[in-house]
C-alpha cells in the first residue's frame, strides 16, 4: 500500500507543477478551505452583528484577520499563492493555473 505523502514547502520557495500535481493540490487546498470559510464566515456574521459596538467588532475583525492569514500562511506552504480570499494561483512550468473555491477544476494561463 502506497501512502500519500504531501510536500510542505518554504514560504520563500516556488515549485513548478504539472497539471496532475495541480489537481492534487485543488483537493488539498478545498479541505483547507472548506474549513477556513466556515470559519470566516461566522466571524463575518457577528462582526455584523456587533457592528455598532466597537470594541467588539474591533476584537472579531482581529480574529477574522488572523483566520484570513491562517488560511494564506496554508496556501503558501502547500505551493500555492493566494490571489485573493478563496483564490489561488498554483506556479506552473510557462504559466500558471488558478482555482476559485468552491470549483473542482483549474484554469490555465501562459506567461
């Protein structure tokens, strides 16, 4: 039996990948972010909820940084560059491929 062994990289540290090694990222980075937007999302809702009392919303905005940036900081060590919250662009050789959560698929992009 064959074990799946995923690559964690160098924040600093850009890896070129082919389509299929692509693919396999897009299922890594929908567990990590499946997660990270339920998380997000609640934050999102009670800081409106608490809009009008600045101390909290100043408490939750922090926290919904922190989650945003948790997120990112997951991306990156997977190879991704995080292009925007939930959108990744994954280094490829003579371009670059981009995945949009929630899609299963990537698009292509020549340089």
């Amino acid at each position: 039996m064959q074990e799946n062994i995923h690559n964690i990289y160098h924040l600093n540290m850009e890896k070129l990948f082919t389509e299929d090694e692509a693919y396999e990222l897009v299922n890594l980075f929908h567990a990590v972010t499946s997660k990270a937007k339920v998380s997000i999302n609640g934050l999102n809702s009670k800081l409106e909820h608490y809009k009008n009392q600045p101390k909290e919303a100043d408490e939750i905005q922090l926290e919904l940084n922190v989650q945003i940036q948790k997120w990112s900081d997951k991306v990156r060590r997977l190879g991704g560059i995080p292009l925007a919250l939930f959108k990744v662009k994954i280094p490829a050789q003579h371009g670059f491929f981009t995945w949009e959560f929630p899609s299963v698929e990537i698009i292509f992009t020549a340089k």
